[in-house]
C-alpha cells in the first residue's frame, strides 16, 4: 500500500482539504453564488454601474453629456472603474462588470488559503471557516473597488510572506512598491490593509529572530515604508478636493451592529447563527489544548481590530469606513487558528468536515439570495423598455420599516440602470468631490439631482427623521423629468400623482410619464 504524501515543511500527512485540487475546487466554489444573476444584485453596484456608462459613453452619446460630466483624476478608488474601460468596450458593459465582480471572491479565497499556507506551512481545515467571508457585508453592499482591493491585499500579503520566509527582502521591496501603488488605486483602504497586514507580520517575524518588540516594530516600519508612495499621492488627491467629511469617531452602538453584521445579507436568523458558528470555532480554539494560534496572524488580527475601534464610520466622505474592517478581522483570526504540536487526525477531519460543511451551506445560501433578487430585479427593469433612450427619470424606492430591515436594501440603486440602458439621467448618483470621477450638470433636478433622493421612508418614521413619499412627491419639479418610477414604493395619495400618465405597473411598482 502507498504511504499518503506528506507535508515537506512539517513531515505530516497531507489531509484531503490541503490538497491543491481541493483548494482549487474551493477557489471555484467561490464563484457559485454569482454565476445566475445576469448582473450582480449587490446594493451600490447598480450606481456604480451607472457611472460606468458615463465613463465609457459620455463622449459618444447625444445624451449623457447633457446630464454629466467625467474627468480622471489619481484618487484612490478606482478598482473596477479602470478594469471597465478595456473590457466593457470588448465585452459590453454588463457583461464586463459581471466578469470583473465574479473573480473578486475567488481572488479573496485564494489569498487567505495562501495566507494561511505561508503562515502555517500548510492549510489548517479551520481556514475553511473563513472562506465564506468573501461574500461579507462589504461586498454584499456593492463596495467592489474595496472588495477588489483586499482581494489583491491578501494575495499580496501571501507574496510579503513568502518572501519575507526566504529571506529574499531585497527582492520583496523592490516588487511591493508597484504592487503598493496598484492596491492603492484599487482603493485606499485596502492599501492601508495591506500596510498594516505587512507591517504586523513583519514585526513578528523580527521577534522571532530574537529582537524586542520595540526594535521588531520599527524594523518593521522600515521595511513597509517601501509601500509609502501612495501616501503622497492622497495627499495631492485630497489637496484638490474640498469636499468629503470625516465624522462618526468612537460610535460604538454602530460599531456593535457591524459586528452582528459582518455576514449580513438576506435571513436574520441564519446570518446571525453562521456568526455565532465562526465565534464557536474561534472559542474552541481559545480552550481547547490540542489547538492554539499563530502569533503572527493573531497579533495581525489584533493590528486590525484595533484600526477598527479607531477608524470613524465616515472618511473623506465614505460612509462605513470601519465597518468595512471587521469582516477581515475576523477572517485573519479564523486563520491564525492551527494545531498545538503534532495534528491530532480524528479532530482535524471533524474541524475539515465542519468548515466543509459550513462553506457549502453559507456559500447555498448567498447563492439562493443572489438568485431571488436577480429575479425580482429581471421584473421591475422591464420598465426600462418603456422608457426612450436620454429620458429623464425620476425614481423612488421605500426602505420600509424606517430602516430596521435586516435584508439588504438590494434596490437602492436599481434605478441607475435607466443610465446603463438608457442613456438617460437619475437621481441615485453619488456627487462628492474627491470621492468619484463623475460631475453632475443636470441641475434642473433640484432636491431630485443626487443620491439619497431616491430612498424614502414609510411616513410613520417621521420621529426618525428622513425623506417620505408623502414629502418628496409634491416637491419634485416636473418640468424637469420625463418619467417617474416608484419602484416598491407604498400607496400613495392619488392627490400626488394627478395628471400624470401610467404607463407600466407590477404588483410592485409602476412607472409614469409625466406632462
């Protein structure tokens, strides 16, 4: 009988979860919930998208350069905007889009079993517990030039280790500064990832060569200051923009809540248990005696939670700074987990069976979401055939439940597609300086001309304060707008939409043509 293989670094067997077919299927697998869906029904997308089209057409359409204006800048965030220009010409913008956004959670899956595998010398089964967390809140919402940007992170972190291993630094700081500077213009946060990444493990890796901590830091320091370059190129990007706040520092009500969040997407219920499973697995490990930690990865975890309790929830304008952190903190300590001494094979099996079983049944679940929002969506754009090319929409869609839905409010942006398809104008675009490339010149709109006028509250919310049906309707300038769309919105008074023509409906929504 042939002895299993074994693991060179360890002298152990190989088990069935760290074979490279297994960890290839699991890099696959990643793709699974987004294969359906013709577009990706992640909240912000859909605006992003709509900006897209602006990027890519505004110079041929007779319409889009009525209502905006395009300028490249060097800012840090523009990820999936760059990757469109080439492939949305050859492919066709929603399938380019499509493209790009599947092999984000392949890429994060793959960087953490890498991560995992330059940590440990192998890949423990309880990283399987992490996989899952390429389809975390952050990405869920449509954060898709961050969720790019720590996809590259962690692969890069993965190259920062294994060289870092084979004492090839000279070689390791002459290739991260353009891989710094490419991760930059991904996003800037996950370049501060990345730096905090490489710096923590750097700075156990001086400790462990026999240095104090003091010294391993600064060490430590000097060896990631060669990803410093895109620091003064933010310092030049924000020179030119005057707009962008930085405000929501220490608020830990909603710090708890992303907590609870981390996994969020569509069943209260199960996005909490599967939460409650990844804090089981990390407790287990805290207690149990033939499982501890790699320092290394802990302490990088401990690097990061500790960015998260000091990063305000809004940064030069974007909202849920901090939030965007936490998934990954949690990923990193899932990782950090490893056997104590020599593998015990009864519990590694049970721990491979279970996050096995865990990743399949997670990864279902966002499947079947992403399909039944798919769905919904596919219904309420067939408004769109109705609507002419460089028509001006107005469109409203009601949050419900003044806010307290757990399920992700997956329609938020919908309406962009008018954008995307039609070439027209609507009122969900982001118009900060500084923090995208698009300008606004439709200023006919009035209250109508920017994101969140497109998001209304139930009026019984009114003690919450927001923007109601009730209230915006008689404030929309008509004369402005060719269509309005109310796309899940609540009954309204008849009162407010005299004299204006329907044209579609749904069970949900209905679409006018304004006079």
């Amino acid at each position: 009988m042939l002895n299993p293989p074994t693991n060179l670094s360890t002298g152990e067997p190989i088990g069935w979860w760290e074979r490279p077919w297994f960890m290839l299927a699991l890099v696959l697998l990643a793709t699974v919930p987004l294969l359906y869906p013709p577009i990706p029904p992640l909240v912000d997308l859909f605006g992003h998208m709509g900006r897209y089209r602006v990027q890519l057409d505004i110079d041929s359409s007779p319409w889009l350069h009525r209502y905006y204006g395009f300028h490249w800048a060097a800012i840090g965030n523009l990820g999936v905007d760059l990757l469109v220009m080439p492939l949305g010409r050859l492919l066709g913008l929603e399938t380019a889009v499509k493209l790009i956004v599947l092999c984000i959670p392949p890429m994060t899956v793959a960087g953490f079993l890498w991560v995992a595998y330059e940590v440990h010398h192998r890949v423990p089964p309880t990283a399987l517990f992490a996989l899952p967390f390429a389809y975390s809140h952050p990405f869920m919402f449509g954060f898709v030039n961050f969720a790019l940007s720590v996809a590259l992170a962690f692969l890069a972190f993965g190259l920062w280790l294994n060289l870092g291993a084979r004492k090839k630094l000279r070689l390791r700081a002459v290739l991260f500064v353009p891989i710094s500077i490419v991760v930059f213009f991904a996003h800037t946060f996950g370049w501060g990832m990345l730096g905090l990444l490489c710096f923590s493990a750097e700075a156990v890796r001086q400790h462990d060569e026999g240095r104090g901590w003091f010294r391993s830091g600064v060490n430590a320091a000097l060896h990631a200051s060669v990803m410093a370059i895109p620091i003064f190129i933010t310092i030049a990007w924000r020179r030119e923009a005057h707009g962008g706040m930085t405000r929501g520092w220490f608020d830990w009500d909603f710090k708890w809540k992303y907590l609870q969040m981390v996994l969020r997407d569509r069943w209260h219920w199960f996005d909490i248990a599967s939460l409650c499973a990844v804090g089981l697995v990390l407790l287990t490990a805290l207690i149990s005696r033939r499982l501890t930690f790699s320092r290394n990865l802990l302490f990088t975890a401990f690097v990061l939670l500790v960015c998260f309790f000091i990063l305000p929830r809004t940064v030069f304008g974007s909202t849920y700074a901090d939030m965007r952190l936490l998934p990954y903190v949690l990923a990193t300590a899932v990782l950090a987990i490893r056997s104590r001494g020599e593998t015990y094979p009864p519990l590694a099996r049970t721990l491979a069976i279970a996050g096995l079983a865990f990743c399949v049944i997670r990864l279902g679940a966002n499947t079947a979401s992403l399909a039944i929002a798919a769905n919904e969506q596919k219904a309420e754009l067939v408004a769109l055939d109705h609507i002419p090319m460089g028509a001006r929409v107005a469109w409203i869609t009601d949050e419900g439940e003044c806010g307290r839905v757990w399920a992700l409010p997956r329609n938020s942006h919908l309406g962009a597609m008018v954008i995307v398809r039609r070439e027209g104008f609507s009122n969900d675009q982001w118009v900060m300086e500084g923090l995208n490339l698009l300008d606004l010149k439709y200023h006919q709109a009035g209250k109508f001309r920017a994101d969140p006028s497109q998001i209304t509250r139930p009026s019984y919310c009114r003690g919450r304060g927001g923007w109601f049906v009730e209230r915006a309707l008689p404030q929309l300038p008509r004369d402005a707008f060719d269509y309005l769309w109310l796309l899940n919105a609540p009954p309204v008074d008849p009162h407010l939409v005299e004299g204006l023509t329907p044209v579609w409906r749904n069970d949900r929504s209905i679409l006018y043509r304004l006079h």
